[in-house]
C-alpha cells in the first residue's frame, strides 16, 4: 500500500516573527507512519514537527511544511504524482488566516514586525479554507481518505454526528472522531461496514485504522 500521512499543526504568519498555531503534537500521525512502515508499505509523511525515529521501521519518507500554504503545495504534488493508496489527513490546519491588524490608535500595523508600543493590537481572523475539502473536489483524490474531527463540549452523540457531517460533505471513506477533553485516551473511528463508529483506545489506534483501511481495499 502507498501511504500518505499528514501531521502536526499548522503556522499562521501575524508579523515576520510571531505565527498563530495550535498544541497538536503530529504524534499519531508518527505514529500511524512507524506502524505502517513496519508492515512494509509505502509511508510518505508530511509534518511540521520533528519526528522522532529513533526506535521507528525504516522505509518513511518525511517532509516538512510550516504554513498551511506549505501543506497544501506539498497535498497537491504527491497526489498529481500518485497514485496513493490511502491518505490520513491528521494535520491540525488553522480554521483562521490573519486579515487586517490595527494598532491602539486604529492604523493598520506593520506586517513586518509588531511595535509594542503600539499595543494593543485589533487582529482580524478570517476562515480559512478547509484542506481537506480539496482532496476530492480539486486535486481529484479517489483513494481511501480518512479525515480527523477535534471538537470540545460536545456529547458522544453530537460528536459523531459532526463528524458524519464533515465526511459528507469531503466525500471522506474514514474519520476519526476525538474530544478534545479525552484525544489523549481514545478516539471514535468509523464508519465501520455497518456505518457505525468504534470507540478506540489511543494506543490501538494505528493499529486498528490500518486494518480498517486494509479491508476497505481488499473489497
């Protein structure tokens, strides 16, 4: 199987030092890269985090990207390069690009390098474009894709059903399913043949999500 893995978190440019990101780690997808590695398949992985190989299988081709921008160059060569088997988009991209920044007196700021002396700042945060609802519409994806869901206070119910939304609406084969409270412990993968999502403990999860994908292309 040829597999391409993103990871980590995404950086959004405020000036020319500072960026916006996020806490995730790029931990699972390593560690669905190392898994898969060692049964012999083909793992490309694209992270914005250092990943520790020290004790991993051989055989995973890893390259860096920053910026959403980055991610998106990179998602779109290897995908015209093809064909990949399965895609695992765990990457946290930004939901925000940086719009308007103005100053305490209402000018827009300097890009290159915010003056504190013109603090405080009002930062405009626009949506960004979702990544993931590129896979099929732009770069013409048909393998298997398995999308990532994070969201916060929400029941298991309601989770779920966000999360079938999104795969809807990507046209995703797959989606992992976490609450932010408990994404350390488990997560909720699926759907499964009878369209229906599993809780998994964390530590099982390439395992687990590897199998499922290798079902789906034996059918």
């Amino acid at each position: 199987m040829r597999l391409l893995i993103t990871a980590g978190p995404t950086s959004v440019p405020l000036d020319s030092v500072r960026v916006i990101t996020n806490t995730a780690t790029g931990r699972t997808g390593e560690a669905l890269a190392n898994h898969a590695a060692s049964l012999g398949h083909q793992v490309v992985l694209l992270t914005s985090k250092p990943p520790d190989f020290a004790s991993a299988a051989t055989g995973v081709v890893v390259e860096r990207f920053i910026s959403p921008a980055d991610l998106s160059r990179l998602l779109e060569s290897h995908i015209h390069l093809g064909p990949q088997d399965a895609i695992i988009h765990s990457a946290a991209i930004s939901d925000f690009e940086v719009g308007a920044i103005l100053d305490c007196h209402g000018k827009e700021a300097s890009h290159h390098k915010l003056d504190s002396d013109q603090a405080p700042f009002t930062v405009e945060l626009k949506k960004a474009p979702k990544l993931i609802d590129q896979f099929r519409t732009t770069w013409g994806f048909s393998g298997i894709l398995v999308g990532f869901k994070l969201e916060s206070g929400l029941s298991d119910q309601d989770l779920l059903a966000e999360s079938e939304i999104t795969r809807t609406r990507t046209s995703a084969t797959l989606m992992v399913a976490n609450h932010f409270q408990t994404a350390a412990k488990e997560a909720w993968v699926g759907p499964n043949q009878k369209g229906i999502y599993q809780k998994v403990d964390r530590t099982k999860l390439p395992v687990f999500l590897l199998d499922l994908i290798t079902a789906r292309l034996k059918r």
